[in-house]
C-alpha cells in the first residue's frame, strides 16, 4: 500500500486495515509510519516545547508518532492525539520509548495530491527501479556495546554499505555484548532499505546477551538471524 493510498481511506477503513500488520516484522507499515511521522515533523516539529519527532515501534505491538518534548511530565503540549491514522504520544523531558526511527523529510512522491496519484500510468510503477545486484555481498562486522553515542556512526557505515545495493548484507553481531533501542532502530531502518530494493539483511553470531534482547522485544521474529556469516551467505 502507498501512502497516497493510506491516505485515500476513512479513519475507519485504517483501523480495520492496522488490525493486518505485524508491527514488529518488516512490511510496508513502516513506511506509511514512517512517512506520517515526517509529515508531524514538518507540521509540527518547529512548535514551542517540540524537541524531537520519531516513527517508535511502540512495546513492539505499534507503530506511533512519538513526540520528545521539554515540558515537565504533568504538562502535555497541544497536539493532536493522533495523525493520519497513527496515534500521537508524547514524552517529557526524555527518550521516547520504544524502537525509534528519524522520519526524515517527506518525501516529494507522498505529496503529490490524491487525483494524481489514482492516475493510471507508468509513472505509478515503481518496484523495479530498484533492484539488488545479484550474487553480491557485504558485511560489518561490529563490536563492544552499541549504545546512542555509537549508533550514528554505525548508521553512516550502514548506509556506505549498502549504497551499491549488493543482494545480501550481513551484520556480525560476534562482538557485540549490548545494544539499546537507537541500534535496534538502527539496524530496522537498515532493513527496510535493504528489502525496499529487494535485497536481504541477516544478524549473525549473537551473544546470549544480545539475543535475549531481540527476543524479549519480539525482533527474533522480525530478522533474518543465522548462527555465523557463512551460514548467511549460503542461505537462499
């Protein structure tokens, strides 16, 4: 589904559309999330008390618009309780919960208006811009723990990685002895680029330690995890 689509239904058409996804696995519900979260930003990101805007995977059961703000906890800024079918939290004073991702701007296709994007045309086929090269691979190998004063640099590298699209991607984990929800929304939004052009990213080589923490956030459920890098790369 588009977001020009999305955009198209009643409130309660998105309702019964939502009760579909699965939050916490990759689909294209990351996407409206993510892009519905950047059209807040733009709108309201620059009020008074508005700190920062992200898309959260919110107690891996929803997606949100959440909302950072520098107001005490007993004080709420005014904003709308939801937006564009997702609901809007807001969180004083601190991190927001949840797996978060920077929205970014929106994107140019999204605004396009509604008649425009119900046209009929080659300009609404989109999926093979993009495609993965095949037989082609990529890994990073990570270390240590990876916490919010690593994660733009691991994000930067992440995206180096997998400018020339290579067909699979893979994260060595081996080393990696905690990781805190800014390097799971790290390694999701790396997901999402890498399927959006038809590519596949795996996780190898975790700790018990780390591995507990996928699980009890359900993101065992949303990766491809494999034991060690040879096992990802021999896998169809």
């Amino acid at each position: 589904m588009t977001f020009a689509e999305w955009l198209s239904l009643s409130e309660a058409e998105r309702e019964v559309e939502k009760r579909t996804w699965l939050p916490f696995e990759p689909g294209y519900w990351h996407s409206l999330a993510a892009e519905a979260a950047a059209r807040f930003n733009a709108e309201f990101g620059s009020n008074r008390n508005i700190t920062r805007v992200f898309k959260s995977l919110y107690h891996v059961r929803e997606l949100i618009v959440a909302v950072q703000t520098d107001l005490s906890p007993e004080k709420k800024a005014k904003l709308p309780p939801s937006y564009l079918g997702f609901r809007v939290l807001q969180f004083a004073n601190q991190i927001p919960e949840g797996i978060l991702v920077d929205p970014g701007p929106p994107s140019e296709l999204s605004r396009q208006r509604k008649s425009e994007s119900e046209k009929q045309g080659p300009t609404v086929s989109r999926s093979p811009i993009r495609k993965a090269k095949p037989g082609s691979h990529r890994i990073l190998a990570l270390e240590g723990e990876i916490d919010m004063s690593v994660s733009p640099r691991i994000a930067a590298d992440l995206r180096a990685l997998i400018r020339d699209k290579p067909e699979k991607v893979v994260i060595d984990l081996s080393k990696v002895s905690y990781i805190d929800s800014s390097g799971l929304a790290v390694l999701i939004n790396g997901m999402q680029k890498v399927e959006a052009y038809r590519g596949k990213l795996y996780l190898v080589g975790m700790r018990e330690t780390v591995q507990i923490i996928f699980e009890t956030s359900r993101l065992d459920q949303a990766f491809r995890i494999r034991r060690n890098v040879a096992e990802a790369l021999a896998a169809s």
